[in-house]
C-alpha cells in the first residue's frame, strides 16, 4: 500500500489556508504527526514529493538524466531542514528559472544563460547534488 500526502485547497471553504505549496504540506503532516527528528521529517517530504509521484504513476517524475528539468530547488542542508524551515526557494521548469525567493544570493528569474535540457544539468546549475529518485534523502547529523 502507498502512503502519500496531496491538496487540492487552495484557499477554499473547507481549508482557507492552503496554497498548492507541497513543502507546506509535509511541514503540516509533520507538525499534526508529532514527527520531530530528521528521518521523520524526511518521511513527510517523501509522502509529499515522491510517494505521492509514484501513487499518481507520474512517468519521468525524479532527477536523472532525460527527465524533464521541473523541480523546485530549496536551500537547505538536508530533507529536515526544508521541512522545518521557511528556506528560500527557486523554481526551475523545462530548465529555465522561473522565480526565486527573496534571498539576493539566489539567482534572478532568466539568469540561466541557456535552458537546461533535463534535471541533471538543472541540478549541476543551481548547485546541488544530484539524486536519483531511488537513492534516499540526504539527512543532515543529529545535535
């Protein structure tokens, strides 16, 4: 059985908080569900991210070499820290920056110089490591 988290609230009658933001969501399904170390943190990402791509038997859905370059990349340390934090993000679709948080280190919309092509070149663009959807989430030490 697959476990997985999804909204279709985007500030409705029924939940006037929502905004379609899925890091949102794993933070929600993290704070409701008491999880409070890393690896559960991670596990509310997963339910959010991947389970739910893999429930919804998205083809191409990851980071790997071919796959479309959409993917919403957060500055943080590991899994935990963009569940816990309100880190700056930046969207990247079909390989083009779409928008950036308001951090200044981040880069501006249309600051690639060319489109990425698929996932792998986007993550070596924007500075993460790539990760293969199969590979698990990278979690940062215990205090």
């Amino acid at each position: 059985m697959t476990v997985f988290a999804g909204t279709d609230n985007i500030r409705d009658a029924w939940w006037p908080f929502g905004d379609g933001d899925m890091l949102g969501v794993a933070r929600t399904i993290a704070y409701q569900s008491g999880f409070r170390d890393d690896d559960d943190l991670a596990v509310a990402l997963d339910l959010a991210t991947d389970a739910a791509a893999r429930a919804l038997q998205i083809d191409g859905y990851g980071l790997s070499p071919g796959a479309p370059a959409d993917l919403l990349v957060v500055d943080a340390r590991s899994a935990a820290e963009a569940v816990a934090a309100d880190a700056p993000r930046a969207v990247v679709r079909s390989g083009e920056l779409l928008e950036s948080g308001p951090d200044p280190r981040w880069p501006s919309r249309g600051s690639l110089s060319t489109p990425c092509t698929h996932a792998a070149e986007s993550e070596a663009r924007v500075g993460t490591p790539p990760r293969t959807p199969s590979a698990p989430l990278p979690t940062s030490p215990r205090s």
